[in-house]
C-alpha cells in the first residue's frame, strides 16, 4: 500500500515537472518568435533627436512587431553627405531596403540598380495605399510601363521648387510687405543686413524661383544636376546652363555675394539651405506649397515670435503641374527585404491613424487634436511630414490662418498640366557623358550659379567644359526621348 502511494506520488511528480518544463518551452518559444521579427532597413536623411531615438526603440517598434512582425531600424544620414553615402552603400551592397531620392533622378537610380520594379509588389503588399495614392500619382516614377518608385507628397504641387519663403516678420519690420521681384529680395536682404546684424542673411540662391522670374519661357528640370530644362512653350529640351535665364541668375546672385549679402557656406554647403532656415537665423529659403506650414515649429524653437510666408516671383506667369511630386521613395534591386519595405508604405498609409502616429508621434505627449487641427507638443521631428504627405489625411497647426489653408488646397486649380507629365529620361545610352557634365555641374556650374565667381571671366570656360563634356549630344538624346513620349500620348 505503502509503495502504491509513492508510485503515485511519483507519477504526480513527473507530471507537474512535465507541465512545468511545457510552460518554459512555451515561453521560450515565445521569446524566440519575436526574435524572429523581419527587419527592414530604411535610409533616412538628416539628424536623429533624442525624441526620435525614443521613439522608434520604443512605441514605434512596439507597433510595428504588433502590426506588421517587422523590426524597422532606420539609418540616419546627415543631409550633407546623403546622396554621396546612398551611391556608396548601395554600392558596397549595405542592406538598405527603403530610401528616399529625387524624381528628376529616377533613370540615374534605375540604371544604377537602386530601384527595383515595384508593380508586384504593389499588387501584393500596397492595396491600402492605393486608396489614398492614385495611379497617376504612380505614374511619376514610370519607366517603359513600369513602376520603380512611390512618388511622395500626393499635394497641390503647381510651380514646384519655384517659390520662396520668407521670414515676413523680419519683412514687415524693416518697412516691406510682399516680395514680387529679385529686385525685392535683394532690397530685403540689404535692409535686414542694416536693421538685424545678427541675422545671417538668405539661407538659399533660390535660383529655381529666380530661374521662374527671369525666364520669358516657363522651364521644368527633367535630367541630373539640373542640366537639362524642358520649355513649356517651345516643348524642346535645352542645356541649362546655357539659357539666358540661368545667366541673369548668376549675374544677379554674383551682385548678390559681392555686396555681402550672401555667405560662402550658400556655395560649400548647398545641400543644408533647409537646416540653416531652421536655427532662426536666415531671412529665406526655397519654398514650396506649403512651406511654411512645415518648418514653422523647427524656426520658433528658435526664434519664437517668427512669421513665415511663401510668395511665388512673377505671379502672374503661368503655373505648371510637372511631376507627381519632386521626391520619390525608392527600394534598391538588391533590397533584403523588399516586401517588408513595401508593407511598411502600405502601413502608413493604410489609415489616418497609423499616419499620425508615423509624422507626429503619440496623442498626448507629441501631439494633440484641437478643433480639427494638429497641435505640436514636443518640436522633435518624426518620419518628414512631407516625405510623406498626402492630400486625404493631412492636417494644418492651430496658428495657421484659414486664408492660408484654403489657398493651399485651391493652389493647383488654375494650373496647367505640363506636357511632360510622365516623362523620365533613360540615360542608358549617354551615362558616361552624364557623369563627366555632373562633375562639370558640381564644381563649376554650381559657384557660378550661386555668385561665387566671377561670372564675367568664369561662365566661358564653364561652357567649354560643359560641351568638352557632351551636353550637345546629350540633349538631343533626351529630345530624341521627349519627342517620342509626346507623340505616344
């Protein structure tokens, strides 16, 4: 009897160790799946804040293991050196799964293999996005039929790059009231230089607002490093840099830097135009539609009782609609993880809930709702509201005027479609002549531009480099292009 009740007790035993080493297991288990986690890479230009850092170790990769079983690590690149260090890791085959670029690069990036085709993947993985984003939007990053980008900022988006936004605070106290001209901003930054010697002048050339003011025929860029310009009148291509337009603009910013009305670093570090605008101390920088929606919180950090306001030069030129947006979000040929990409666009986009929480962070400690307007709470920047933006879920902060909301969402119904619409350019067959006119561009073309040389004895010598380097036959490979493209549509 006695050793009946030990083989029980014993059995008894066995089992609860049975059950105890199933509940580890079951834990361990546990464990391991979310390990498990996908991850996708993104490549992401600018700095990261310490709110950010908190953010995506924190509620941002909660959400995404709950939603999607993806861990998003995000590489942050200063704006810089971030074009440079996306040709070189993606080059060297870093795992980079997501990226961001411009559109008027979209041939450079394909033929470089930092595009795959995205038609598969968005059939499979972007269904959502397709709700908010429509085909013709898509249609921006389209080469031969196929989709190689998601083109971002679906937004009034006429005369693109052709603005101006100022710091009409500062404006109005040195006695102005509106830019209309070059004339204009010159008179503001001769002013603001006597009135505000701590300010440290214009934060951008605007040379594509200028471009727009003085040009008798409207251009749009539609090839690398600005090169080539298509006429909205004439629908020919032409060499930039060759146009009578380019060279009033380098005349007047060349006036510009010899009065010491524009710094050195608008020349060395061209790329950080946005960055310099935002410390507070810089009077404009280039505008787009709603520009100054987007920086106001970075400016006030800063300079608190700023007052931003964008102007478009000689308004009464005639708007064009050129692309579906200016940026464009790329996934490379080589991608680990493509389809994890594509299911975290698909996610922002999916609701405006998941869209919030990406651009702004978490109600009630990043942002809060007041009156159908969005309320900032903390001036950390998440994922860009503009890298983003979409026309179905953006909002408008508190302090923005009504006036100025209803003229953004009315900006593009008196605008023209551009002819090109839809055109990007294949440099398949002029890739080495590309590269040579680019270094031509970057090292020469570029000061020139911005008034940092001598127009007078510099500009000749730019030409002969620049047609040394092919720009002729590279033109008439992209006329060759658009001429086909126009007649197909």
């Amino acid at each position: 009897m006695k050793a009946r009740k030990m083989l029980i007790l014993l059995v008894l035993l066995l089992a609860s160790v049975s059950v105890m080493a199933g509940c580890s297991g079951s834990g361990s288990d546990k464990k391991e799946g979310a390990a498990k986690l996908e991850t996708v890479t993104i490549m992401y230009p600018g700095e990261r804040s310490d709110r950010m850092d908190e953010f995506l170790k924190n509620e941002f990769a909660e959400k995404m293991a709950t939603d999607l079983g993806l861990k998003v690590e995000v590489t942050f690149v200063p704006w810089a050196q971030y074009w440079e260090q996306k040709d070189i890791m993606m080059a060297a085959n870093e795992p980079i799964d997501l990226y961001w670029d411009g559109l008027p690069d979209l041939s450079t990036i394909v033929n470089k293999k930092q595009a795959m085709v995205l038609d598969d993947l968005i059939e499979k993985y972007g269904q959502d996005m397709l709700k908010v984003l429509p085909k013709e939007q898509l249609q921006g990053a389209t080469i031969d039929g196929k989709i190689y980008g998601i083109p971002s900022a679906y937004a009034p988006s006429s005369a693109m790059y052709q603005l101006v936004t100022v710091r009409q605070d500062i404006l109005e106290a040195v006695g102005m009231s509106d830019i209309k001209t070059a004339d204009d901003l010159k008179e503001f930054a001769t002013k603001a230089k006597a009135k505000f010697p701590q300010m440290k002048g214009p934060a951008d050339i605007v040379f594509k607002p200028l471009t727009r003011y003085f040009a008798d025929e409207q251009y749009n860029w539609i090839a690398v490093e600005d090169l080539v310009v298509f006429g909205e009148d004439s629908k020919k291509a032409y060499s930039y840099y060759e146009t009578d337009a380019f060279q009033k603009v380098a005349k007047f910013n060349r006036e510009m830097y010899k009065a010491g009305l524009y710094t050195e670093d608008l020349t060395i570090k061209y790329n950080e135009r946005d960055s310099r605008m935002q410390t507070g101390l810089y009077l404009w920088v280039e505008g787009s539609v709603g520009k100054e929606m987007e920086i106001s919180n970075a400016i006030k950090a800063n300079a608190p009782d700023a007052r931003l306001k964008t102007y478009l030069l000689a308004e009464d030129k005639p708007r064009y609609i050129t692309a579906a947006g200016g940026e464009v979000l790329g996934i490379p040929v080589k991608a680990p993880n493509p389809e994890g990409a594509m299911k975290f666009i698909n996610w922002i986009y999916k609701s405006k809930e998941n869209y919030l929480f990406a651009l702004y962070g978490v109600e009630g400690k990043d942002y809060e709702m007041v009156d159908g307007r969005i309320n900032k709470l903390t001036p950390s920047e998440f994922f860009y509201e503009w890298m983003f933006r979409n026309q179905n879920y953006q909002l408008f902060a508190p302090d923005v005027a009504q006036e100025s909301i209803d003229k953004y969402k009315s900006w593009d119904d008196q605008a023209v479609r551009s002819a090109s619409i839809g055109f990007r350019f294949n440099n398949e067959k002029v890739k080495s002549i590309e590269t040579a006119l680019k270094e031509v561009a970057g090292k020469d073309m570029a000061a020139i531009r911005s008034g940092f040389l001598d127009f007078d004895k510099e500009y000749p010598k730019a030409i002969q480099k620049l047609k040394k380097a092919g720009i002729d036959e590279y033109v008439a490979e992209i006329q060759r292009q658009l001429d086909e493209f126009m007649a197909s549509k």
